[in-house]
C-alpha cells in the first residue's frame, strides 16, 4: 500500500502496526501518554462561535456559504478585481499526495503553452494546499512547485517514528514538510500575497475540522491582507493540517477563542471531507453578479491529481489488500463524486469547466511513498499534457 493521500500506508508502515500489534501493553502505555491540546476543545453548544484571535472573517464551514460573502465589506473587495467585468477564473487543485506531481508538471507546461489565465480564484485540498498559493501567485512560482515534487523524496516529507506511533497521534512526524514550508511561506511571499488579495483575487484552502466533522474553507488572502505578524504561521499551519492524512501526519491544533475563552480545534487532511471544491453548493452565483453588476465569462479548471478510470487489479484475501483495495476504491469515488458536484455547479451557474487527471496509461511503479523516481516521471507526464493542445477535457472521461 503505498498513496498518503488516499490514505494508504505502504509496506513499511504496515511492518511497524504489525510490530505495535504485538506489544499491548505499549498501546495501552501509549494511550495513557498521548499527546493532550494546550486548551480543552470547543464546547458542543458553542463551537460554531470560534474565531482566530486577531482576524475577522478569514474561514467559513465548506458546507454553507459564509455569512459575510454579501456583505458591503466583501463585496467592496470582489470589486477590486476589475478582471471580474470581462472573466472570472477559477482554478481547483485535488488531494493526491505524490500525485500532485501531475498537477505540478501540467501548470508548468501550461504556463510554456501561453494561455494559462490569471486566476480569480485558486483553490486547493491536501496535496493541491502545496501547490495553491504557488499556483496563484502565477508561473513565476513553477520552479518552486516543480523543485517540491521533483527534489523532495520521503525523508524530505515525513519521518516514521516508533515514538511519534506509540506516544503522539500519528505514525509519523511532518517536521520536514513543515520546515520546506517555513523557508517558502516566509514574509516576503505573503506580503506578496496580500498585494495580489488587494486587487480583489481569493486564495482559499480547505481543510476538515475533526471535533466537527465538517469541511472548514480557509481565506489565505484575506489572512495575508491582515498584516499580522503571525500570518506566515497561520498560513503555513493551515496548509500543513490540510495534507495531514489522519494516522500517518500529526494533526495541526489551531487556537481559537469562544466568548473570551481559548480552545483548541484539531484539523486534518482535507481529503478527509471532499477531494476538491470551488465554492458551496448553496452559494448564489447570480445574486453576486448583479450586485456588482458584472455579467463575465466564467470558467474553471479542475486539475484532479489522481486517475479517475477504474482499474483492474485481483485482490488476495489478506486483511491488508482487502482494506486497501476498499479504503482506494472509496476515496477514488468520492473525487468522482466531488468532480460530479462541480459540474452540475457549473451548469446551473453558467461555467465553463475544463479538466484534466493523471491519465489510465502512467503505469511508473510507486516503490515508497513520495517515490522521487515515479513523482519524477508523473511530473514530466503532466508537463508535456499542459503543453499539448488535448490538456483539457469538457467531461469525464472514463
């Protein structure tokens, strides 16, 4: 079993529960040692009422529109763009862990093919939170996204630990993402970020808030446009919970405050609710436009980091092929599911869609997970598609 994202654990990994298995008594140790918040959760009755000490207005719940999004203050930022008046585009990045390379090599090829757009909006889930701000920052930042898939490997990503696995919350420490993350998500770029947010673009990343259950859509640009000193952390936390695969990553704790008190919310892989996403179902597309009185060309581009097509492969009745082959077979169709939702959305609000995914024919073995060779050659595939004149499909194909 080798995919982070779609929450498999490769072989090694599986050699480390087994060993674990063995010694209850260190689970039971282990359960009485594990890693306490600093600040006791939300309470039930009240966890809709958290906010980020410091911002106003920077997250909502992806299941419902925000209660700000038509308010004269949000309204007076979208106005900003003056892009808005002639096309709006948004950009969708899906999970897919060593994937992403896919998505890395195909915004560098579009770039070189000359069309690719200045982007309204990005968005991005789990492996697409890496490449999302890159993305919206435009090509100028497709070395800095090709150097992420193509010169990191899994030391570079994730240390396995018996420690972090008997004593913490995950099989592994993130310690060497976080670190890439801290020396390119430093001042400079998100102050960056924030010129661009002040010309009325979004950058949003989606994480799942796991007390809740429930899908939390991150406004990064509205964070950066804060000026706080504390915005390169949050931003960077934010993208750590959301490739945080519940087991293998340690889950990011976010303070919060609840009528003066703090609290503590654990957030993890974004995947974990949907594999990409461009706005709530219920929000009302039309309603915007004729309050900024705009009547744009709309389209979206869906890069979903993962094949779509079913695959045949014989199963064997080991409990770890069998969990395996379910847990793949689930998440592979609820991306379809999601990709599905996107569409119909795009029809009732009069998008263009566009998508593209790793294809049915890539067949590189991935050996480990964040396989340097096989990210690599998926890179390179996905290179040599943004620069075809065939990148795009208007449907599912598979």
């Amino acid at each position: 079993m080798k995919r982070f994202d779609k929450f498999y654990v490769d072989k090694k990994i599986l050699k480390f529960v087994s060993l674990i298995s063995i010694l209850p008594f260190m689970l039971f140790f282990s359960a009485c040692s594990a890693k306490q918040r600093s600040y006791p959760p939300s309470p039930t009755e009240d966890y809709t009422k958290a906010t980020i000490m410091g911002y106003t207005n920077i997250r909502y719940w992806g299941d419902k529109t925000a209660h700000y999004t038509y308010t004269r203050e949000n309204l007076k930022r979208l106005e900003a763009n003056k892009t808005f008046r002639k096309r709006i585009d948004i950009l969708a990045l899906s999970g897919g862990a060593e994937d992403g390379a896919y998505g890395a090599g195909f915004l560098k090829g579009w770039s070189e093919r000359g069309d690719r757009p200045q982007f309204t909006v990005v968005t991005g889930i789990s492996t697409g939170a890496l490449i999302a701000p890159f993305a919206f920052m435009g090509s100028k930042y497709d070395n800095v996204i090709q150097r992420l898939y193509t010169e990191s490997s899994q030391k570079n990503i994730v240390l396995f630990s018996p420690i972090e696995a008997l004593f913490g919350a995950s099989l592994g420490d993130s310690a060497p993402l976080r670190k890439i993350l801290t020396e390119e998500i430093n001042d400079v770029f998100v102050a960056d970020l924030a010129k661009e947010a002040s010309k009325g673009r979004m950058l949003q990343i989606g994480t799942t808030n796991l007390d809740a259950q429930r899908p939390v859509v991150w406004d990064i640009t509205k964070i950066a446009l804060s000026g706080r000193s504390d915005a390169p952390k949050l931003i960077r936390d934010i993208m750590l919970a959301s490739s945080s695969i519940p087991g293998v990553f340690p889950p990011v704790l976010i303070d919060v405050v609840i009528n003066g008190k703090k609290h503590e919310e654990v957030h993890v892989d974004g995947g974990v609710t949907r594999q990409i996403f461009v706005y709530p179902r219920d929000l009302d597309i039309r309603k915007l436009q004729r309050m900024l009185h705009i009547h744009p060309q709309q389209n979206m581009w869906l890069i979903r980091n993962t094949k779509v097509d079913p695959e045949y492969k014989p199963v064997s009745l080991s409990v770890s092929d069998v969990a395996e082959r379910s847990i793949y077979t689930l998440t592979k169709y609820q991306g379809l599911g999601d990709l599905v939702n996107i569409i119909s959305l795009a029809k009732r609000d009069g998008f263009n869609v566009q998508i593209t995914n790793v294809p049915k024919s890539f067949d590189v073995p991935l050996k480990e997970v964040f396989d340097k060779k096989y990210m690599n050659a998926l890179y390179q595939v996905g290179y040599e598609k943004g620069r075809s004149k065939s990148a795009w499909n208007t449907t599912l194909n598979y």
